[in-house]
C-alpha cells in the first residue's frame, strides 16, 4: 500500500494529548513496561560509539517483550531519542520517515525524535522505572509502529489495522497499572500484584481467558469493571 503517513489532528498544540499519555512527573512507576516508552539517562553502547547515558524509546512490540506476561525479556529493541527540529507547526506525514516526531517532549516547544536508523538492544534490567519520563497514549504509538513498519518496508498500513492488534494490549497493561495501584492498599508489592492480575487474566471465562477477552470489543468494559473488583477484594 502506498500513500501518506498518518499525523495526528489539529495545530501542534493539540498534539501532546494525542502523542503521550503521561510525560514528566505524571508518569507513574506502577505502569509495567510497554512499547513507546521513553527513558532518561540510560547507559548503553550503540555500534562505533562510546557508551554513554542516552534518551531511549522502547521499539519491541509488546507481544514479544515479556517472557511469561510478567517478566521482561533480558533484551529490548530501542532507539535513540535526539534533538531534531522536524516538527514545528506542519507534521511531517510525508518526510523524515526514518523518526519519530516526539514534540514538547520533555518541554513545551522542545522538538525530539526518535531516530529508527539508530537503534540497539538495551538490558531490560537496565530500564529504570524510575527514569522513564515519557509513555506514549494508544494514538500515539500507533503512529509510531506505523513510521517504524514503514521505515523497514516502505508499506503503509493503516492505524485502524495497527491499533485493531494494539488495543487489546494497551488494555491490558492499563488493567495491569490500576490492579497494582488499587492492590497497594492490601499491601502487596508492584510485583506481588502483577503476579496476582497475571493470574485473573489468563483465568478462563466463559470458555475463553479474560486476555482473550480484552479483544472482544464487547466484552473489554466488563473484564475492565471486574478487574477493579477484584483488585480491591483479591482473588
């Protein structure tokens, strides 16, 4: 398929709540590791290059980033985040198709992209939580997987189609995020709860576990209202 990148609605200053869902401070520790997002500071090597701390955005898809639905695989594919003035006022939907725009990143009027041409395996043990200033909101990482996709085979393929197979996903880890945040208060670590909504979600329902629930559009809002009910109450 040929044709333009898609951008996201409006003049750049409503970009920022199409692009992230949190940024600076008002990214919280208890939301597991996911494709898009962004960390400070992490110290890594890149091919003919000093290790250094570098800005880095999580490019593994989010199918293949976690070993048993918990625990991150020891690697992830990431790719540098940089100063590059590409988006000012007019997207780039047909330009530029080796970044990622990443606007009013870290400030307002900043101008960051991430750069897929220049791209490594970080240990994930080294992606401090508490380093990362950035994640990104539905709409935007499906912008970015859809650059990234054509980066690597000049296709395009539509967000519609990304976000049909990125959805369920992003449900999850937000339900992942809100059981560990309601769970503290049963007193049980970010692990001893993730562990624990692991297990609700891969517990069948109705002949089908509820994961596999959260593709059913009709099925999501109910998975989600008794997931709040069982991390209050415990399973």
């Amino acid at each position: 398929m040929t044709g333009s990148l898609e951008a996201p609605g409006g003049s750049r200053e409503h970009w920022h709540t199409q692009l992230y869902r949190a940024t600076g401070d008002d990214v919280g520790v208890e939301r597991p590791i996911f494709t898009g997002d962004v960390f400070d500071e992490i110290e890594i090597a890149l091919p003919g290059a000093k290790t250094k701390p570098r800005r880095l955005i999580v490019l593994t898809h989010p199918c293949s980033m976690r070993v048993d639905g918990v625990n991150l695989q020891k690697r992830l594919l990431v790719a540098v985040v940089q100063d590059r003035a590409i988006a000012t006022t007019d997207w780039p939907a047909d330009g530029h198709y080796d970044l990622m725009p990443l606007p009013d990143l870290t400030s307002p009027d900043s101008n960051e992209a991430a750069d897929f041409l220049n791209v490594a395996i970080v240990e994930s043990k080294n992606l401090d939580a508490a380093k990362r200033i950035a994640t990104l909101e539905l709409a935007g990482l499906n912008l970015m997987q859809q650059r990234f996709v054509h980066q690597l085979t000049r296709v395009v393929v539509p967000t519609v189609d990304i976000a049909e197979a990125t959805l369920p996903l992003f449900e999850e880890v937000d339900i992942v995020e809100d059981w560990i945040m309601t769970a503290a208060g049963r007193n049980l670590t970010m692990a001893e709860a993730a562990e624990e909504c692991h297990n609700w979600l891969r517990t069948e329902d109705g002949g089908l576990t509820r994961q596999a629930l959260l593709s059913d559009p009709q099925s999501r809002s109910r998975i989600r209202r008794e997931a709040s009910i069982a991390a209050t109450d415990g399973i």
